[in-house]
C-alpha cells in the first residue's frame, strides 16, 4: 500500500464503543508520518524515470525571516527590546551537473523549471493528504468528543514536535493547520494568536526516528538482521521472481536483485511507492507494479527493517525507546498533573495558561510508526506503513479519579527552588521532578498507586490495536483488551527504556548483534 486509504468515520455506535462511559480522555499523543514526497535518490533513470519531478509548487512561494537594519533596526530596539525581521519572498529553483559537469537547472519529465522536488521533498499530494489528516483528527477531537475546544486562545495545551526532515517538518504544518486553521484561532488582547511551538532536536540527538546515524550500536544492529534477511531471501524462489520481473532495469555493477543490491531491495519499493503515488509522467514500466511483486517485495522489508524489534531488547532500547520513554513520562506527568507533560520544554514568561498539555502531535517517519507498534508487539502485517499513517496513543482515566486541578484556567505558577524540586515548575534544561522514567520495579507504593484507574489505548490508522503483555487478567480494562492499564503499559515499556542512550549507542563488537539463545519478545 502506498497512499493510506482511510476508513469511514466511525458510526455513532462505533464511538460509543470506542470511547466507552466511565472513562475520560485526559491525554492524546498522535505520531504521523510525513505525507506523499519524491523518491530519496533517482533511481531506474534508464528506465525513462526522470531524477526531478515537478509536483512541488510550494517552492514557488518560499519565505525567510530577514533581520532589519538602518532605522527601523534602531527604533524598534528602543520601543521593544528586540530587533524587528521582515520577511524576504523568494522562489527555488534546483541546479545540478550536466554531462560534462556543467551546471544545469533540473528538469522536470516535461521541461519543467518551476515546481521541481528536492530528493525527498513532500509533494503537493502530500500536503493535500497531510491537511486531510487534519481534518480527520478535527472531526474527531473537536467536533465528536469535545475534547479539545473548538477555536484557540493560547497554544499551551498543545505539544508539537518534529525530525530535522524537511517533510516531516512540513506536514506537522499542514495536518496543525487543519485542526486549528486561522478561523479557528482567537486573538489574544494584543491582537494576535500566540505563535505555538514546534519542538526539534540536532541529528545526533534524535530519538523520534531510529536514529542508526548517530548510534553506532543500532547502525550494528541494523545490519546485523538486514545480512539475516539477505542470507534467508536471497537465493529463494521470491526473489529469483523479482529478478523476472526488475532484473533488466538493474545496473551493471549490480545486476541481480536482492536485498542488499545497489539500489537495495528496500530502495526499489521506495521508488515504486513513490512513483505510485503521484502521476503517469513519473511511472516506471508496468512489471514493477506487478502485485505479486509488490506483495513479495513489502514483505521482505518488513521483516528487514522491523523484525529487530519484535527479537532483540537491545533493538527496541536503541532504535525507540527513548521516544516511548518520552511518550510514557508525559502520561505519567498528566497524572502527577506536573509540568512533565510536555509543558517544560515550552515555558510561558507570563500571561494565562489553559493548564496542562491535551494534545501531542509529533510529525515523522515510517520507521517510528512500525517501530513503535512492533516494539509494543503489536505490528502484525507484512504492509509497510502507508504516506500519512499515524498512530493515536490516547490517555484516559475512570471518571472516579478527580481531573487535574490545573486543567482550569491558571496563571503558572512562579518559579523557585521549592516548586522546582516538587515538580510543579522547572528551568529549562532541567526536567520536574516525577516518576516517569523511574523504572515500575522501583516504584514506592504509594508512587505506584498513581497510576490506577489511568488507561492507555492505540489507534493505527483509527483502528485499536492490542499489545500482548496487555491481555493480561487485571492489565486492561473489563472487557476490552485494548485499553491497557496505564501500570502495565508503563511496565512494559520500562523494559526496554534506556537509561543513557548516548552511552548505550557507543557499545562495541564482539557484543554479539543478533540475540542469542530463546528469543526476546516484545510486548510483555
């Protein structure tokens, strides 16, 4: 599958199942994958692909912040404080080598100048599903369970991040912008929305992708299971079909198909992917589409980038656990009603507050979407995950348990030593206090007592999924195995959390890379 297909918005019996009485949302964490983008490198040129292609008009209408000067730069330091930018319109076109290594500007199949995606870039396409996304989860959220409000006064309920990548970047934009588009946001009494947040880490900080470029341990990791894969599918009768079928398209220097070929395996159902999702002037010869093919191919990339996680802790640890880490201890601050929610890492100088974080929206990749459910042993297809998936990993709490205080609105609180130790505020760079990542084996009592009555449930693509560990007698809810106790689900992910990723990542062979003796599965 390549573009998501979304299904019917839920009848009215299917929310009442979803979202039984007795139970509240009190946290929604929504992880999506970028949209419909451009191959990340030409591929099969010789098979009338071209290396550019024209379905970007966005880069027609860029805009960057520029510094005043002169006058204005003066006057407004003296009557604010700060210094003014203005912003620069500007339109981008690409350059590359030509034959001799001159450079030319980058076609597209048609003569195209204009409109033309970098490697990677998120398409027009992708921008009108990533929107569509939006409205989805608006409808949802806003208009079914009234649980965010309708319009937005102040951004501080919500907790927005993003990879590095362009794409991801650019379709956070897009899917925030139509859950809360202009119409729907108040200005505040100076005239203007409070410009919300996006979180971003530097590369090597990174844990909302598998970070394999920046971790030695799991880039070993990694290749240690794609060399299994390659040695159990290589020489079998799947692949040698695969051969029939894109063989003659290979180049010379590699002319067989296999997993670790050149392009890979995984590179050509990225280029086929691609070229699906978009129009006939960027399509490759029919026998690439073959459903046999595609079928066979997804199949073998799956197990190839993602049975590491259903095998191997260390895999889980390295490659997402420090994102679920995150994801669990903004439940547990949600419940502590503590600034660990999300809400220390975007401080407010002054001004009201709408309380604690609601909602999270992180925008990323394919790779966390399949990472994080087979780390929770609940990524049980050979598909690999659709342009515009997301996972919905929602929060509740039984109607018995007092809401938070703070949902009201409040003013936050004034920072001192004795808050910041309790957890209520924090400094930047210092996380509260909280016993989010402390481990459910070395919980007190009365710590652990916190958790009860809090659920925790899985949407992908908007349908529940169950983590095994969860069916558990006394680990879910009554009836319904996909609601998760929010002890259990911590449990869970406690396991395989890490404690010092960056020190994990610098651990060096001979360690063996693949588990050794009885597996070590995930979701319990």
């Amino acid at each position: 599958m390549t573009t998501l297909v979304p299904r019917a918005p839920y009848t009215d019996d299917e929310l009442r199942k979803l979202y039984p009485a007795g139970l509240e949302l009190q946290l929604v964490q929504v992880l999506m994958r970028h949209g419909e983008r451009t191959p990340v490198s030409a591929r099969f040129q010789n098979a009338g692909l071209r290396a550019f292609w024209p379905y970007c008009a966005s880069v027609r209408q860029m805009k960057s912040a520029i510094l005043a000067s002169g006058r204005d730069l003066a006057d407004d330091h003296r009557a604010n404080g700060h210094a003014p930018f203005h912003t620069i319109e500007w339109k981008r076109r690409l350059e590359a080598f030509g034959e001799n290594d001159e450079p030319v500007i980058a076609k597209g199949p048609n003569g195209e100048l204009d409109d033309i995606c970098d490697m990677g870039g998120l398409t027009d396409i992708g921008r009108q599903s990533t929107s569509r996304l939006g409205l989805r989860l608006r409808q949802l959220y806003v208009d079914r369970l009234k649980f965010l409000p309708p319009s937005l006064t102040t951004a501080d309920i919500l907790y927005l991040r993003s990879t590095p990548v362009p794409r991801a970047l650019e379709s956070l934009h897009q899917t925030f912008t139509a859950i809360y588009p202009p119409s729907a946001r108040e200005p505040d009494e100076t005239g203007r929305f409070p410009v919300p947040t996006i979180l971003t880490r530097a590369p090597n900080d990174e844990t909302l992708y598998p970070n394999d470029g920046n971790c030695r341990r799991f880039a070993a990791l990694s290749r240690a299971f794609a060399q299994r894969t390659a040695e159990k599918w290589n020489a079998t009768e799947e692949m040698e079909y695969l051969n029939k079928l894109y063989g003659k398209w290979m180049p010379q220097n590699s002319p067989r198909v296999a997993v670790d070929s050149r392009p890979r395996l995984s590179g050509i159902m990225d280029t086929i992917n691609s070229t699906l999702a978009h129009g006939p002037e960027t399509r490759l010869p029919d026998e690439f589409y073959d459903k046999k093919g595609r079928e066979i191919i997804e199949k073998i990339g799956v197990e190839e980038w993602f049975s590491g996680y259903k095998e191997s802790r260390e895999y889980r640890m390295l490659g997402i656990g420090g994102l679920l880490g995150d994801i669990v201890g903004r439940m547990v601050g949600s419940v502590e009603h503590s600034t660990a929610d999300g809400q220390y890492e975007l401080p407010k100088k002054s001004g009201p507050s709408n309380g604690h974080i609601k909602f999270g929206l992180s925008g990323c990749h394919d790779t966390t979407l399949a990472g994080v459910l087979a780390s929770l042993g609940a990524f049980n297809t050979d598909l690999w995950p659709p342009y515009t998936s997301h996972i919905a990993i929602e929060m509740f709490r039984k109607s018995s348990v007092p809401a938070p205080e703070s949902s009201k609105a409040t003013s936050p609180p004034k920072s001192s030593w004795w808050n910041t130790l309790l957890g209520s505020a924090s400094t930047p760079g210092t996380p509260p206090a909280g016993i989010g990542r402390t481990p459910t084996t070395d919980l007190k009592p009365h710590e652990a007592k916190k958790l009860d009555g809090y659920y925790v449930r899985l949407r992908y693509n908007d349908e529940p999924v169950t983590i095994p560990g969860c069916r558990t007698a006394g680990n879910h809810l009554e009836g319904d195995e996909s609601f998760c106790t929010l002890a259990a689900f911590k449990s869970i992910v406690d396991k395989f959390t890490p404690q010092n990723w960056r020190q994990q990542c610098r651990v060096k062979a001979p360690i063996p890379t693949l588990p050794e003796g009885e597996l070590e599965p995930a979701g319990y």
